[in-house]
C-alpha cells in the first residue's frame, strides 16, 4: 500500500540521508563492530551534516523543526543499511525530548550545540541491577548538600554509556515520597566519582556501546537539575511514548527489509530442481509474512502521525512497541529459517538482524510490562 504519511521533503531529505549513511557509516560498520563502539567521527559527520537535533531550536544549532517524521526517516535509513550501532535514535528521538522541554535557557546555552554538533554525545541512565521496566525501583540517589546533589549509585544496560559526555541519570531525591521522590540529573564527563564499567558483550548491536555505570558521591551541581525536582517519573512517563514508537519504527523498517531480501532468496535458491518460492509451503510462509508486515507498517505509520499531531497516547505507543518488535522477532526468524543453512552465517544480512533485532521486545520497556500498561488502561 502507498505510505501516506511523508511530504516531498521528506523523501527529498531521505535522499540526503542515504547518501551520508552510505558514504560515512556503511564503510565503517566491520571496523566498528570489531571494537565495540562508533567512532566519534561518525558523530561529528552527522552533526556536520544537520542530522542531529532535528527538533532544538536553530539558535541552539538545531534544525529548528519539530517533525517526528524526520527522526523516522533517518531511523528508517539505518535499518535499510544495517546500521545497528549509530546511536543517533536514542541521542534525537529519546534525549532531545528531555533537553528540548526540560532544560533551562543557560542549561540549553552549555549543552544543545555540542548535541547539535556530534561534539556532546547523550545518554539516560534509567535501568539497575535490579530495576528495569519497573522505573519506581530504582534505588540511586541523590541528596541535596548545599548547591549540589551528591549521587550514589549504579546503572546497568546504558546505551552509548562509553561514549556519553552528558548522561541524564534518574535518581530518588525524596526516598520517603515514592514516585514523587524521583528526579533527573544531568551528569557532565569528568565529574569526580562518575566512572564506566566494562563496554558489555552483547549478542548483537555489537557496534552500540552498552556500558555500566558507577556513580560514587558524584557532586552534581544543582545547576544541572533537569525540570523540576519530584518531576523525574511524570517527564520519563510522558516521553516513553516517543521511545517506544522509536523503537516500534525500527521494527517495521527491520522486518520489511528482511521479509524483502528472504523474498530475493527464495527466488534465486533453488531446491529439487526450481526455485524454493515455488513451493507452496514456502510461498505461504512469505504470504503471511508479507501480510503481518504490511499492516504493522499501516499501525506504525498511523502511530507517526497521531504522535506529529500531539495525539498519541501511552497505550497506543505501548501496543505499537510490543506488537512491533514481536512482529519484527517472528519475521526474522521465519525468514532465517527459509535461508536454511546461509541463515546461520553472519556474512548473510538476516542472521546479523536475527542477533541485532532481538533486543527490540526487551529495552524501552518489555513486551510483558506493555501488555500491563495496555491491559491496565482497560480498568484491570
């Protein structure tokens, strides 16, 4: 079906994009996988090219338009180049929401250009040990001593935690007052007792740098107080929304793209003498596929276009990430399967989404803790 929900410049402006993706991220994908993180090149070319901070203001060295679409279209880009490892959804579609809304004018003044230019890479440090979905478990803290909060804690899972210069991090500040004790800080690279774990060994996204996080008595100035403090857990329940389309996006573009060279596959593979699509089971399997792929495609372009208009709503969002990503894990098993063997070979695109993919129905919230917050929603 024809996607209704980009302009001209839209496709003009993923034009653009595919041209960068392919000329700066596509010859480095081997190198960068080897070791386990991007190089900060890459980010200063994205910056360099206005790909970074679509929605900050043009003072600020952004692109000064607040149209989701465009993050969708770059998002979109990096999947159909098997680009898993280019932190940018998380920098523009989860961090610039927090900064954009949040941030003081002198806090926006410090940090929006070097965001805007790749100089300043992002992070958020939600999850612990021993709290993930679960946002009011966490047990870092931050207390207030004079200016400053003094921070203590750990974090686990932190996308691009390697390389991030600024790290929003949620901490409780009232420990006594439940969801309304949690507060956002915002701590700078260098700060005394702020350190870095181990880059973790992950089953895929090798290039995507996932670190632990200590923080030991950081004194965090109250100056990088992000919103108002007790505000931290209304602010992380009003951008998840944004997260969890991000995600549920990459999972429609992933399982199109694989359904889409699976599809090639059965056409050249052959098998007792012709080609494997020529089997009824086979064409089948690519017609249900095809089927499933296509109306997730129509819910998530929907989702896009209630989110541009201000109108999507924490339950839609959540149905889009898990029904999305479960999608997405299911497509690219199947399609694995018909591979057969070449499946099974990390040289062919699909078993690198098979291992890139998988992480989709875990982060931004679990496909269980959506059914919750979905089921929750319906008076249950």
């Amino acid at each position: 079906m024809r996607r209704e929900l980009f302009e001209p410049e839209h496709e003009a402006f993923r034009e653009a994009v595919r041209t960068f993706v392919n000329k700066e991220l596509v010859p480095h994908v081997e190198e960068w996988e080897a070791a386990g993180v991007v190089s900060r090149e890459a980010w200063l070319a994205a910056g360099a090219q206005g790909l970074l901070g679509f929605a900050v203001d043009e003072r600020h060295g952004g692109g000064g338009v607040d149209d989701f679409r465009f993050n969708v279209v770059f998002d979109e880009e990096l999947v159909a180049a098997g680009i898993s490892g280019f932190g940018s959804p998380l920098h523009n579609d989860i961090i610039a929401p927090y900064l954009v809304a949040l941030a003081t004018e002198e806090q926006k003044q410090r940090w929006l250009p070097g965001f805007c230019s790749g100089e300043i890479i992002t992070a958020i440090a939600m999850t612990e040990p021993g709290a993930g979905s679960d946002l009011q478990g966490i047990r870092t803290t931050a207390v207030r001593d004079g200016d400053d909060f003094i921070l203590n804690g750990q974090k686990t899972f932190i996308s691009n935690g390697i390389l991030a210069d600024l790290v929003i991090v949620v901490a409780r500040t009232d420990p006594d007052a439940g969801h309304e004790g949690i507060s956002l800080l915002v701590v700078e690279r260098g700060m005394p007792g702020f350190e870095r774990g181990r880059n973790l060994d992950k089953i895929g996204q090798k290039s995507q740098d996932t670190a632990e996080l200590f923080f030991n008595d950081v004194r965090v100035p109250a100056s990088n107080l992000l919103g108002e403090e007790g505000k931290g857990f209304i602010y992380l329940m009003q951008n998840l929304p944004q997260e969890r389309l991000s995600i549920a996006v990459a999972a429609a573009a992933t399982a199109e793209k694989v359904l889409g060279t699976t599809k090639e596959y059965c056409k050249d593979r052959t098998a007792f003498g012709r080609p494997i699509g020529k089997f009824q089971h086979i064409r089948f399997e690519l017609a249900e596929m095809a089927t499933e792929v296509e109306i997730g495609r129509v819910f998530t372009d929907r989702c896009v276009q209630d989110h541009v208009r201000g109108e999507l709503d924490v339950e839609h969002a959540a149905m889009a990430k898990w029904w999305l990503s479960e999608l997405n894990k299911r497509v690219v098993d199947r399609c694995l399967q018909l591979h057969g063997g070449y499946g099974y070979m990390t040289e062919y695109p699909v078993a690198k989404a098979f291992l890139d993919s998988r992480i989709q129905t875990i982060y931004g919230g679990t496909t269980e803790i959506m059914k919750e917050i979905i089921g929750r929603s319906m008076g249950f």
